[in-house]
C-alpha cells in the first residue's frame, strides 16, 4: 500500500487526537494489515488499513486491564484501493474519521457515555450511515457530494434519496444473498444500540419507504424486536401525524379591587 496514505490519515488524526490529550500513534499487531492506536487512560482509538479488503478502518476500545486493549469495535469504515486511490480519496477519509473524533461526538463513541436500556452504548445515525457504505460502497461518493453541497449529511433525506431504493432493489433480485443476510444485520443492530434517531430512521426512512413487496421480504428476515416494531410502523405509511396539541390553559383574571369595604 502507498505509505502516504496512511501515514496522511494517521498523521492527521493526530493532529485533532492530541488536542484531546491522546498518545501519539502506537504500532499494533493485526492480521488483517498496518494499525496504529491512540490512547488517552483506559480508552483508545485504533486506524487499520485492512490489505485483504482493500480499506481504513476507525475503531475504538476500552481497556479492561493495563495495557490489555479490549475487543475492538469498528466506527467508520472506507475502501481504498491501494493502486488506483489518489490523495483526495485519502483526505476524504481521514475528513470523515475526523467527524467522528471530535467534538463530543469522542464523548459518545469512545467513552461510551451514551447508553440504552440494556446498559449497551448507543449510535447515532452518522455510525449508521457510515456502516452502510460497507453494504453499498457507491454511497460514498455520494456521502461526500452531501457533505460538499450542505456542508453536513441530512440523515433522513439522504436515507429516503440514495438508500431505500437500493435496499428494495437488493430485497427484491437477491434476498438470500450474504448482502441482504449483512444488512438485515445491520439493521437489528441499529434497532437495538441506536439512538432514538438512528432507530427512527431504520424504521420510517428506510424500512416503510419500501414497496409492500419488499418490506415483507425484509419483515421476514429481521430479528423479532424490530420486526414488532414494523407492524405498527406500516399502519403508519402514507399518514400525517399531527403532534400532539397544548392543552389550553384557564385564564385566571383578578377581580377588580371593590370600595365597599
């Protein structure tokens, strides 16, 4: 793989990570290719070029024990292909990971702040989002023309113009394919970790979007939580909810002052 690209990513993350009082970028041992982590106390983010799959990684840990990293768990994930990408693909890559470490978002994804109800960390719908790309790699391109255009991604938007069509599509031609398995996947996963954005979206951006046709295709191969959750979802489609009105409040008026005492 060109060393540039790498050490562009890695040097750029940096960069952002040493504000936030991270190590510099530490060698780690991984099969599956060249991986550098930055630590901050028991908490870690690790960037991979995976050399089989043709890809950079963004993932995060925790530490259980001193100096023993936990599992790693995947945040952004990018293909690059290690002839033909240029350095706009790479600037382009590291700009997404740096969405992801900045801010609070860093709060929320790495220290796992945010949690459910089962105690597990939630996701936002960029995580979401960005899991996507993994099932559909032409949505990257478009992810950063979103980006470029409006300077942010309009999540539900995106989601209804450039997602559902192409779920309904694989739905319908290749439903027992390993895709559809990764995506129904995806798809509970989301449902179970994500935030009440993120669960939202999969639900009524993406899912009720779809054809009768499809949607029964996709009822049938997700887990039994969201599969609840879109039997009431469809009684919905094609319905203006309106939200719910204030309760008007009396009006106390006082009496006026009387002379007569």
């Amino acid at each position: 793989m060109d060393l540039k690209a790498f050490e562009l990513i890695q040097d750029g993350l940096y960069q952002e990570l040493a504000k936030q009082g991270f190590s510099e970028p530490q060698p780690v041992e991984d099969p599956a290719g060249r991986m550098v982590m930055y630590v901050l106390d028991d908490v870690a983010y690790g960037l991979l070029y995976d050399s089989k799959n043709q890809r950079f990684e963004l993932r995060s840990t925790t530490f259980k024990e001193k100096d023993k990293p936990g599992s790693w768990r995947s945040l952004s994930l990018w293909l690059f292909d290690e002839k033909e990408g240029t350095r706009a693909d790479a600037e382009s890559i590291l700009n997404d990971f740096l969405e992801v470490v900045q801010g609070p978002k860093r709060v929320a994804v790495v220290q796992q702040k945010r949690r459910g109800k089962d105690g597990e960390r939630t996701v936002d719908p960029l995580f979401f989002v960005n899991r996507l790309v993994n099932i559909f790699p032409e949505l990257k391109d478009e992810l950063n023309q979103e980006k470029i255009v409006y300077g942010q991604v309009r999540y539900v938007t995106f989601v209804k113009a450039h997602v559902a069509a192409r779920c309904q599509d694989l739905a319908k031609k290749y439903p027992d394919s390993d895709p559809m398995k990764k995506l129904c996947s995806l798809l509970d996963d989301m449902y179970k970790t994500g935030d009440l954005d993120t669960r939202s979206i999969v639900t009524m951006a993406l899912l009720n979007e779809l054809d009768d046709g499809a949607f029964q295709i996709f009822t049938e191969r997700v887990g039994e939580d969201l599969k609840k959750d879109l039997k009431f979802v469809r009684k919905l489609k094609g319905k203006k909810i309106k939200p719910e009105r204030k309760k008007k409040q009396k009006k106390v008026v006082a009496k006026p002052l009387s002379n007569d005492h």
